[in-house]
C-alpha cells in the first residue's frame, strides 16, 4: 500500500487535467485505509499542477525500475 508522503505514478492519461501515464506526484491523503488517495502533481518549479482523488487502481508505487522524465505541462 501506498502512504501518506509517498511518491505515486499515475497508470493512465488524465488529459483534461494535464497529466499523463506515467507522471509522478505525492500522496497528501489516503482515504478507506487505502482505497482512495489524493495526490497532487506538481511542476520542478514546485507549484501544483493538480490535485486528483484516485482509486488504488489509478495509481501505483514507485518502483527501483522507474526512470525520472521530464516534459513540458
């Protein structure tokens, strides 16, 4: 399980937010002992991009394989 604090990639697109597969952002609350989450996104210059309630589905852990991207929002 994910927890609070913890990094969280996201397993799809979510156009009409700006975020895509793949991106990384922060776990600030989890909801039903892990059902839900909210996770915020943020931009290297550290403002917030969004803030999306995702299912446990939606998201997943960081992983020793991951590879960091960047791109423009």
């Amino acid at each position: 399980m994910i927890h609070k604090l913890e990094p969280a990639i996201l397993v799809k697109d979510y156009p009409d937010q700006g975020l895509v597969k793949g991106n990384m952002g922060a776990v600030v609350m989890v909801h039903d002992g892990g059902k839900a989450f909210e996770v915020e996104f943020v931009i290297l210059a550290g403002d917030t991009l969004g803030v999306l309630t995702l299912t446990a589905d939606e998201i997943r852990p960081i992983s020793a394989r991951d590879v960091p991207h960047v791109r423009v929002a």
